[in-house]
C-alpha cells in the first residue's frame, strides 16, 4: 500500500492519559538512563538485521503486538529521513563476521503484489546507496532468466533465479558475500539455502516455520519487566498479557476447552488491571496463530462463548495463514485498544516502527476505515500515513509535553527497541 502525502499526526483521543503519560514522562525524564541501558543490552546481544514493530497506543497503556523480523514497507517510510536508513544498513552490514561487499535479497514469490515490490525497490535501493552492490535473487518455481517487472513508481525490479554451487548461493553472474532474506519462510526452509556457508540474516531459524509469537512475547514480559524496573512503572502499561493453546483445530472444532479456559482467564486479568486504572473500557483479547504474518488468522474476541462459537466462515479464516498453513497453535494477547485516530472522520490509526539493526530509521500510520479501535488493522482496505516529524523518534525534547508528538515518537520508539531486544534474545536460543 503506498504512502499519501499527508503531513499530519494522529490525534490521541482519550482522557485516559493519567497512566500513560506516567510512563512517558518517565521515559522523557530518564532517556539518559534509558539509552545508556539499551547500549549496554545492544553490547550483549546479536541484533536482528532489521524489523518492523505494530504499536498500540490505548492512552491507559502503550504497547508492542506484533513484532516482524522480515519487514515489508519501506516504501511506505518518510524520505526525509534516508540518510538515518543508509547510515544504519551501513552498520547492521559492518557488524556482520564477514566482509561484506555482495548482497544478494531473497524476497517474497509475490511477484502480482505491487506493494510489495515497490518495497523491494526501496530496500534494494537503500542498501545500494549505503556502498554495497545488490541483487534479487529469487525462489519462484521455474524461473530460468531475469524477470524484469514494471512497478506503478514506474521504476523497474529484476528478479534473478537463485542457484545453488556447492555450498554457495549465486546468481548468474554475481556471488554474494551475504544473502539478506525478506522472505519469512512461512512454507519452510527452502533446501537451496540449508547449509551454505555464507553468511545468511536474519537466522532461518527466525522464519515463520519455527518462530512463535508466544516464545516471543515471554522474552518481551521479561524485557519489560526490566525496563520497567529501570524506570519504576507498571510493566503491565508497556506490555500485552497473553496465553497460547498448543493444539487446536478449527475446522474440527478441537482444542475449545484450551481457548475456553484461557480466554476467560484472560479477560479477567484484563478486568482487573481496568479496575486498578479505573479504565473505563470492556476487555477483550486477540486470538492470533502462533505462526503467522500479514494479519492472517486473527480475530477479536470478546468472551470465552465468542471464541468457540464461530461460524463456518470464521473458521475457515482462522484455520490457515500465508500459504495455506495450517494453525494449530494460537496466541491469546491482552486486547490494546487504540485511541489514536487520523483525519477529520477520526480513522483508527497505528504506529508501526522501523528499525535498522539498533536504530531506528522511521515508520508511519497503519490506518483503516472500516475497522474499529479494538481490531486488527492489518487487513485489506488499509493505508499507511507517514510520520511527520523532525527527529525520527532519536530524541526527545524535555521542554516539551510529554504527548507532544516528537516525545510520543521517541516513546514509541523505545517501546519498539524493547520489543527488537526480545527478538534478540530469541535469536540467542
């Protein structure tokens, strides 16, 4: 989806600002603190080359719920700001083991996804510009040449075919140092890459067919509850309570007492943390699969009765993601309202982080017209607005609101940097 050129900020409509603007001028306040604590978690930890982080801002609470290691959109980011996205591809590259000069991107097969192309323009483009050569080096089926496609920029995209030598990927004519996957492995781990020597980011392990979005959210809870600690908060105003059911089948209708039982948990912990804030708001949760990207198999739910009490559509939604994967594993996340909104009409709207190795280069507004403030908005019919600030969420500024934009942003950038650092302690197992 491409950006509109709209250089507005979403408006934080609530008066449930009492908890949150705790957290955010504590974070205002304590940023030397705080960066010199990131500094000392980004000297322990293998960093993930890059990721993107969906962010809730419920005005009683802030907060990551989802977290992408293989990040589309960035042609959705503010161009103003491309100096800080090749400043930090020239780091993330550099801190490879290896002498890096070669990339090639392994992307999506999703060559009918103009969207998504136009994002693989741009990171190809990015990377370029940062001093290193760069190729597509594709996995589609019988692709025997470069395919070279039109994109709606009016830009054009070659996608060469990926080949195997020995224990080396190459292209025709081009061997990479690195090969940098954007393609989340949804369907497994190709037999082309398994075992070559070069050096391969992010881990194929960290693909969809391994990672859970249950295993990472317990590395966020603790990361929360140290940071949380740091500053002297609530960990719970910075992070998603959540449970997971291991076996389930929704076509079946099997595993209902598991989504049962933790659903009505759940909820009640959810109603108690309302009641100490004095949140005036019902509960609910999102049941997620476990595995899964593009905001597939998702739903709101409201009470134990709606989780199970679904209707043949519903459960044919629910039971498949990307590529017809089968769920079987469900994550159930503490509901975050959002209380932004965008426009005259008062459009729902998100943030969504960007970061390049430790830095964060960007983002922008996840908007939807037709959903409501307590469902997903990574669905079709969305738009993206770009973020409209001076310092890209790097600093604060004290003399300054605490919800002023260019300190809200620097929020929401430490609340994505939180949840990278999780990912990196995923990485580390």
């Amino acid at each position: 989806m491409a950006v509109t050129e709209v250089n507005t900020v979403p408006h934080l409509t609530t008066a449930l600002t009492g908890p949150l603007r705790q957290v955010e001028s504590r974070i205002i306040d304590d940023q030397t603190r705080i960066e010199a604590w990131f500094r000392d978690q980004w000297r322990e930890l293998d960093i993930p080359f890059y990721a993107s982080v969906d962010i809730r801002n419920a005005g009683y609470k802030i907060a990551p719920v989802d977290t992408n290691l293989f990040p589309a959109g960035f042609n959705n980011l503010n161009p103003v700001f491309e100096s800080l996205s090749i400043q930090a591809m020239q780091l993330a590259v550099e801190r490879q083991a290896e002498r890096i000069n070669n990339i090639v991107i392994v992307p999506e097969n999703h060559t009918r996804n103009q969207f998504y192309l136009e994002s693989l323009y741009s990171l190809r483009r990015t990377i370029e510009k940062a001093g290193f050569s760069v190729r597509i080096g594709s996995l589609i089926p019988d692709l025997d040449g470069p395919m070279t496609l039109d994109l709606p920029s009016g830009r054009q995209l070659t996608l060469e075919p990926l080949q195997r030598q020995g224990d080396r990927v190459v292209l025709n004519d081009f061997e990479p140092d690195m090969v940098l996957l954007n393609n989340d492995m949804s369907g497994g781990v190709p037999a082309i890459l398994q075992g070559i020597e070069q050096v391969i980011t992010p881990p194929l392990r960290m693909g969809w067919s391994s990672r859970l979005k249950s295993i990472h959210f317990k590395h966020y809870q603790d990361v929360a509850a140290d940071f949380a600690g740091l500053i002297d908060i609530d960990p719970w105003l910075i992070d998603p309570m959540f449970r997971n059911c291991g076996e389930i089948d929704f076509m079946k209708q099997e595993g209902s007492s598991c989504l049962t039982k933790n659903v009505e948990s759940l909820l009640e912990k959810i109603g108690d943390k309302y009641r100490e804030y004095n949140v005036d708001c019902r509960p609910y949760v999102m049941v997620k699969a476990d595995s899964g990207t593009y905001g597939m198999g998702v739903m709101t739910v409201n009470s134990p009765e709606e989780a199970v009490e679904l209707n043949r559509k519903q459960r044919t939604r629910m039971s498949t993601t990307k590529e017809g994967q089968k769920v079987t594993k469900v994550i159930i996340q503490e509901g975050v309202y959002t209380h932004e909104s965008w426009g005259s009409d008062d459009t729902v709207a998100e943030p969504v982080v960007y970061m390049v190795d430790h830095n964060v280069v960007g983002g922008f507004y996840r908007v939807h017209t037709k959903r409501g403030r307590n469902e997903n908005l990574n669905a079709p019919g969305m738009r993206f607005e770009p973020l409209a600030f001076d310092d890209c969420c790097v600093s604060p500024d004290k003399s300054m609101d605490p919800d002023a934009h260019p300190n809200r942003f620097y929020t929401y950038g430490v609340i994505a940097r939180l949840a990278l650092i999780a990912a990196a302690r995923e990485m580390k197992i």
